[in-house]
C-alpha cells in the first residue's frame, strides 16, 4: 500500500527525473566518479591559473612590461637601445631598434630615445645631462623578439666618474613576445608557397585534438596530442614524434556522463599549460607537467580566451564562446564570444591585432568564416567541401590570415591552407594525402622566426614550414 508521503515523494522524484531530461548540459558539471577515477581540480583552484597576456602588438607587449616592470625612472631618462642581434636576416634592423627605443620612452612618459641603436659605452657617452640612462638590449632569436633593460645612473660630477666612471645598474627589466606582423616587416618576408612539409611517425591511436607550443619556455616547440586514452607530449626526433611525457585520461579527469558517437575535441597550448577538452571527458587545464589544475567550462576555442559547450543532442558543440572558469553547480557558463554558427564540430579564432578572426565548420561540411576590424561591419565568408579540421594562423606573418583546413574532394582528402584578403579568398597549398586528417594546429614562430602548421595524417605528424 501507497501512503500518502510516499505518493508525494514518488512525485517529486518524477518531477526531478523529467526537468533533468529536458535540461541542456553543462559539459563541466562533474559528477563523483567510482573509483579509481581521479577528477581535475574543483574551480577554486583557478588562483593558480596562469594570468592573461598583455594585449597589442608585440613591440607594445614588450614596451609595456619593460617599463612597468622599471618601476619609477627619474624624469629626463635617456633611453638607448642596442643594435638588434637576429638569427633571422633584418635587413630594417635600425628601423626596429628605433621604433622599440621610441615606445619604451613613451610608456616611461618622462624618457626620450636616443635617434639610433648604439654599444653601452657610447651610450655612456651621449646620456650627458640626462637623469638616468635606461639600456635596453634587442635580440631575436627562435621566433622572439627579447628585451633586456637596465637602468644606469649618470654620472656628471667629475670626481664621481673618476671615483666610479661605469656604476652599475639600479633596475633591471626582461621581456619577450613571439613575432608578429608588424616585427616582421622589418625582417626577410616569408614566402607561403616555398613551404616545405616534414613527415614523421607517431604511436597514438583515435587523436582527437592537437596542440603546439613552447610549454616549458626552454626556447622549443612542443607537440601536444591528445587521443581518447591519453595527453602525450613529445618533440619531433629522429623521423618519429618522441613522447617525452604522457598522462591517462583516466588519472586526470571524470568521464563524461554522456559521451558523443563521434568524438570531438579541442586544445589550446600556452606557456607552462595546456587547455583541453574531448568529449570523452571533463575539458581541464594542465601544467608542463601535465598535472590538473583546474577544471573548465568546456573545450577551449583555439585562439581565444573562451570555451565552448557540447550538445549530446546534437552530436557537437552549440551556442557561443563562453568563460572557461567553472561556474557554480549547475549555472550555465556567460556567453563571452559570439561565433558564427550556433551548432558546429569545429572551431578556432585568430587575434591579429586590430582584426579578429572567428572560423567554424557546420556539419554538413562548411567553414563560416566571420572577421570584425575594429569598429567595421563583421565580413563572412564560406568555404565548401571541408572536412572536420581546421585551423586559424597568419603563416607568413603578414597581417593577413590564414585558414588550414582538411579537404573533403572525391578522389582523395588534402591538407588546404587559404589566405583571407580584402573580400577575396585565395588558395596558398594543397598538399593530398592518402590517410584522413584527424586534427590541425597552428604553431607560434620558433626556427628562423617561421610559424608553422602541425597536422596529424594518419600515422604521421606533418610539420609544414
């Protein structure tokens, strides 16, 4: 026999069960998993998380942090910058040097620059009556760009300079920033189609999304996969791509409670972490180390600073970019991004500056392509035949971006790199291949300043560069 309590809690039961399944799902929502599953971390945790990056150009990265970083100089600074040491031929290297000296001046607000690149000694020589003189040294090296600053005393006394003709420094700054569009154009242009394509083996089964980067800040690049097993992290060596480090899935966050038919994933590769989501699991940021950190809101939009959900009922993602911060239990993430599908299984974006660039690929098999210039009207593109990867780069690092897609054509799939100029879209490669391309990832400048694509083909990792 019913009572009339146990009717009611039966009800609420009911209610509960019903809401549940008409609810949308939240991709970051864990639940408490058997053991011996091991979950990310909670979002308290995202104090550790690594803080955003300056915004701008590259030269006004580095003018920025070196004068913050400075401290206080004395008003009438002199600042003096050393000729420009690159392992890339410059044939505009004193344009650069002066355009660097002048920006680091202007953020100090009580400096002026010294008209052209000189040693130390002469710029000991010329700071005359100036306050201070601040030293800055310029390098370019593996696709940086490096600043070193110091800032010395001036020494107008003669019994001081006899007592202590070169002082050292008072202050001392760093600052680097991978080069970009502007940075280039004092430097030997890159020419797309003299690309060349570097294949090697790798040992991954069912790759689901791909990373590139300097993640331990040693000057290299790294190789990120991830399968449905694993995060591998490895560099290419000797033809094949050797794992330097590997973690399970498994160790690393809580299975999804419903998992896709056909996987989908997403990775973003920064400095000392990894942001990565594949809907077998709980999207996560890793460290170097690939130990959690925290766990996000969902996959990451490669390129940007947002995340996307996945929709079980549509097999894919849906909706805008949202916060990658977890929110509290059971909120849905704040739209940060708006993206130009609402129901795509590819994505990635594109800062260039002062245009921004958003890329997604519906299911039937075609890139939207949307770019906003400042305060301009958004342009939209389409591209067709498309299979399900790609990625958003400026691979000759001429302001203009590139799209690198999967082709999907009759008589074989192709690796496609287009460039985005003006209103026109014009093919750059194509290379064909005879296994499918199971993900794409652009990689920041590293050898002779060259950004590059990564692109896993069956059994190989191709390197195009």
């Amino acid at each position: 026999m019913i009572t009339r309590s146990s009717r009611r809690r039966l009800e609420r039961a009911i209610v509960i069960v019903a809401v549940a399944g008409v609810a949308p799902v939240v991709f970051a929502q864990p639940k408490k998993p058997n053991p011996p599953e091991k979950p990310a971390p909670s979002a308290s945790t995202s104090a550790s998380a690594v803080p955003p990056p300056l915004k701008g150009s590259a030269i006004v990265r580095i003018a920025t942090q070196i004068a913050a970083d400075m401290g206080t100089v004395p008003a009438g600074a002199l600042v003096a910058v050393s000729p420009v040491v690159s392992d890339i031929p410059a044939p505009k290297a004193e344009e650069l040097a002066n355009r660097i000296a002048a920006q680091i001046a202007g953020r100090l607000g009580v400096a002026h620059a010294h008209p052209q690149p000189v040693a130390l000694s002469v710029a000991r020589g010329v700071s005359g009556r100036a306050a201070n003189l601040v030293y800055v040294q310029l390098e370019i090296a593996k696709g940086e760009l490096r600043a070193t600053a110091d800032l010395y005393p001036v020494v107008s006394n003669g019994w001081e300079r006899l007592r202590n003709p070169v002082p050292g420094p008072r202050a001392h700054a760093f600052a680097s920033a991978s080069l970009d569009a502007e940075i280039r154009t004092f430097l030997q242009p890159i020419v797309l189609e003299q690309a060349k394509v570097h294949k090697a083996r790798h040992e991954e089964t069912d790759v689901i999304a791909l990373g590139c980067g300097d993640l331990d800040s040693d000057g290299g690049l790294e190789i990120v996969v991830a399968s449905r097993a694993r995060i591998a992290v490895g560099k290419l060596r000797g033809g094949k791509l050797d794992v330097t480090s590997s973690a399970a899935w498994k160790d690393l966050a809580y299975a999804a409670p419903v998992p896709l038919r056909e996987p989908l994933g997403a990775m973003t590769v920064g400095k000392n972490e990894i942001l990565v989501g594949i809907s077998d699991r709980y999207a996560i940021a890793l460290d170097a180390t690939l130990t959690p950190r925290r766990t996000l809101s969902g996959p990451p939009i490669p390129g940007a600073d947002a995340c996307v959900l996945l929709s079980p009922e549509t097999g894919g993602f849906e909706g805008n970019g949202v916060a990658c911060p977890l929110p509290p239990s059971g909120a849905r993430p704040a739209d940060v991004l708006s993206l130009p599908l609402s129901r795509f299984d590819a994505i990635a974006a594109l800062d260039l500056g002062t245009t921004t660039v958003l890329a997604a690929r519906d299911p039937a098999g075609k890139i939207k392509l949307r770019r906003t210039d400042g305060t301009a009207k958004p342009t939209e593109q389409i591209i067709e035949q498309t299979g399900a990867q790609l990625a958003l780069a400026d691979l000759d690092l001429d302001g203009v971006p590139e799209i690198a897609f999967s082709g999907d054509f009759p008589e074989s799939d192709a690796l496609m790199v287009w460039s985005w100029k003006g209103s026109a879209l014009t093919q750059r490669m194509r290379v064909t291949t005879k296994e499918p391309i199971r993900a794409i990832a652009a990689c920041p400048p590293e050898a002779q300043g060259l950004p590059a694509l990564v692109a896993v083909v069956g059994p190989e990792v191709w390197l195009v560069r």
